[in-house]
C-alpha cells in the first residue's frame, strides 16, 4: 500500500510539472516576439517568358500561369491544321500561347506543313504526334471575331480536350510567349541558306562586300484575291499613296536596298517606278522562300492580309501596315477590335 501511494504521488509531480512546462510553451508561442523568430516560407516566384526585345508587354498585359514543368493537368489543346501559311502561322502561335498560359499541351500532326519550313520541336508546350485522334473528342470553343482578342477563349476546363478554331487573330493570344515562338519559328536550314545567299548575292550586286553594310527594306504587296474573290467581305487594299509614305520612312537610313515580294509584280513596278536599289522576288520561289526572304531583312513594309503580317514579325524590326484593312461598315470590320489595336502589333507604325 505504501509503494502505491508513493507511486501515486511521483506521477502526479510528473503531470505537474509537465503540464507547468506545456502551459509555459502555449505562453510563449503566442507572443509576437516568438513568430518574429520564426522562418519565413516564401512562395518562389513565377518565371515568365520575356518578350521579345522589339515588343514589350503592353500595360493590359495578361498575366502568363505557365510553368516550366510537364503539366499536372490531364486537358489539351488542338486546332485547325489547314489554311494559307499566315494564317496557319496565326493559329498556331496562339494556341501555343494559350496552351503555355495554361500549362496544358498544344498537339499538332507529324504532317502538319509549317514543319517542311520551320524548325518545330516538342517543348514543355507544344507535342508533335504522329496519332493524333484523341484531337477528334474534343470540345470545341470558337472566338468572338477572327481577329480580336477574346479574353472569354481562355476559361478552359483544364481536364477536358479542346479544339480552338478559327483564325484567331491576335497577337495578344501570344503577347508573353514571343521568345519560345522565335525560337520554334526558325526556317529550315535549306530554306534560310537560301534567303541568305540570295540577300549576299543581291548585296554584291549593288558593290556592297559584306552585309552589315547594307539595310534590306522588305516589301509585301498584296492586292489580288482581296479585289476580286473575296472583295465583298469588305477587304480594303493599301494604295500606292500608302506605299509612297511607307518607303519615306525609311528615306534618312543609307544604303537600303528593298525587297518586294508580291504575286503582283508589274503593278508594284508600275507604281513604284521611281524606286531604285530594289530587288524583286519572283513568286515561283513559292511563299516558303518569299516569307524567309522578308524574315531576313532589317525591316518590313507590310500593306494588308497575314502574310505580311508575319513577315514583319519574324523580321524583329520595324514594321508599316495600312491602317484600314477593312472597309468601313462590313462585315470584316467587326471582326476586328474598335481601333484594329488587337491585330497589329503597338510598336507597329499605321500609315
């Protein structure tokens, strides 16, 4: 009876004592100065592609959620795989976009044609597949207008498939990820050896020795369909008034030797007359050529449609554009924002 009262007591000096110990810690983890001590656990920042050096995020500027991890996420993101080639290029760079903000994949086919001119290659993005059905059970999600950004595109399920159709015509789709397209839009080897020879050539036949030397003013001309097969949807061709003010712009840089491209060649030499230092593509070359041709030099006259549209930005420099593309009161015109500032680029310069 004695060892058990003695026992009974030792425990009890032992709950005392730790619940005295207990009580005190609960005291002190409840003043400031104790949390003041404590590590603080920060969250690691985002790390966003940069724009390219030309173009900066405007102040509107959508924020980028991409990781440079493989997504968590089971959706993906599919699209049209046939068109001209600027607006393939269009669909292509923002879906891209839009598949990097969400961190999910963007799928194209083995056989998809911007791979016979460009680069492409699989990234944390973009997949390129040679089966591509899972893009035949997809939901499909179509823009507000062809090109206009529409911020309401990008309230994706990102468990589900979808299909983004149809032109989607906005450098603002992509506006964060222009450092990963240039680097997936580079020619071909045999395609841009062949723009480089020819702009070497042409330098050497103006007695310029090397190319630092010269500053190639690319021209694209297009006029053609959007005047007779397509002209009641209200395209507005850029003027040889236009053209005129374009080249004054570049009047004050020395040595300029331009490149017109255009399947309309005998108009531009008509109404361009006066130009000299001018080189024009044929258009046999084919639009491959013609695109690494405008790609390759320092700056970029553009009058309407998407060829030339790309043709600007793959250049990096700086670019014109005819600033009414569509006439007023059709039905183009409301495809595009109020002030067409969703389609050309701001550092772009409308005459």
């Amino acid at each position: 009876m004695e060892r058990t009262d003695k026992n009974g007591r030792r425990f009890q000096i032992v709950a005392i004592i730790a619940g005295f110990f207990f009580f005190l810690g609960y005291l002190l983890v409840q003043t400031p100065e104790f949390h003041d001590q404590l590590p603080v656990l920060k969250t690691p920042h985002i790390k966003f592609d940069p724009p390219s050096p030309k173009y900066k995020p405007t102040n509107n500027t959508r924020v980028n959620n991409a990781s440079r991890t493989p997504s968590t996420y089971s959706g993906f993101l599919c699209g049209p795989v046939k068109g001209n080639m600027g607006n393939r290029l269009f669909v292509f760079a923002s879906i891209y976009g839009i598949a990097k903000m969400k961190n999910i994949p963007y799928i194209i086919p083995k056989n998809d044609t911007l791979l016979s001119v460009f680069n492409l290659f699989n990234d944390t993005t973009l997949q390129i597949l040679s089966d591509v059905r899972k893009c035949d059970a997809t939901f499909y999600r179509k823009e507000k207008q062809c090109c206009g950004y529409d911020p309401s595109l990008l309230n994706l399920d990102l468990t589900k498939g979808y299909t983004l159709i149809t032109y989607l015509q906005s450098w603002k789709y992509f506006e964060n990820v222009q450092a990963n397209l240039r680097k997936q839009l580079t020619f071909r080897t045999s395609i841009r050896e062949w723009a480089n020879r020819t702009l070497e050539k042409i330098s050497r036949e103006h007695n310029y020795t090397r190319r630092d030397d010269v500053t190639f003013v690319g021209v694209h001309v297009r006029r053609g369909d959007m005047m007779r097969s397509v002209a009641s949807y209200g395209y507005q061709v850029a003027t040889p008034e236009y053209l005129h003010r374009a080249i004054a712009k570049f009047q004050n840089i020395s040595n300029i030797i331009y490149i017109v491209c255009s399947l309309e060649i005998r108009w531009v030499q008509e109404h361009l007359r006066n130009l000299t230092n001018v080189f024009y593509s044929d258009p046999k070359h084919g639009a491959h050529k013609d695109m690494a041709l405008l790609a390759a030099c320092d700056h970029v006259i553009t009058t309407v449609g998407t060829f030339g549209w790309w043709g600007g930005w793959l250049s990096g420099g700086n670019v014109t554009y005819f600033k009414w593309p569509a006439k007023q009161g059709s039905g183009l015109r409301k495809q595009f924002s109020k002030d067409f500032k969703d389609f050309f680029l701001p550092d772009w310069i409308g005459l």
